[in-house]
C-alpha cells in the first residue's frame, strides 16, 4: 500500500498544500491538534505528517509517540502566523547527533 503525505494546521497556511496533492486536515491549536495528528498519523496511510510550528509545539506528547518510528515522520513547517525556528532547531539537532557538532548552522 503506498503512503501519503499529509498536513495538520491552521487553514491559511495549509490550504495550498491540497493544491499540490496532500491531504489537508486543518485545526487549531490545542486539545483538537493532538487528537488530529493522533488519529491521522494512526490511520497508516501516510508516510510524512507536516504539521504547522504552532500543531508542533502544542503536540508535544503525540509527536513523542511518533519520534522513534520510521513512520510516519512528523515534520514541523512554518505557518502565516510566523516562524519559529523549530524545523531548523530540529534539524540542527540531528546534524549534531549524527556528526558530533553542527556543520551545518554553526550556532
């Protein structure tokens, strides 16, 4: 069965995504965006979940469920509202782990 691509957040910054194919679940912050990704990223039909900066950090117990399985990968993306820096922080991180300091950002 192949997987999809979804995306969780606010309905400005999401509804262009369906333009291009990917499956669109829009809501706000809070209770309502954990029982999102919860459901979505339960159902097994998508590979990579992008979630809003603002999903991203009211979900931090859902995302702890999902950051040690290959799938689906739960992938911060700043919204309208603005951003935060957390894709970058993340992916600083994994860079840091993986070759023992940051070549990439240098922060």
């Amino acid at each position: 069965m192949a997987k999809n691509i979804a995306v969780i957040g606010d309905s400005e910054s999401i509804k262009g995504f369906s333009a291009i194919g990917i499956d669109i679940y829009p809501c706000t912050e809070g209770d309502d965006a954990a029982h999102l990704l919860r459901n979505v990223a339960d159902s097994d039909r998508y590979a990579i979940i992008y979630v809003t900066e603002q999903v991203y950090s009211a979900c931090e117990k859902e995302r702890a469920r999902y950051s040690e399985r290959i799938t689906p990968a739960v992938i911060p993306v700043p919204g309208v509202i603005g951003n935060k820096n957390t894709g970058r922080a993340r992916l600083s991180s994994f860079v840091e782990k993986a070759v023992g300091s940051d070549i990439i950002f240098n922060d």
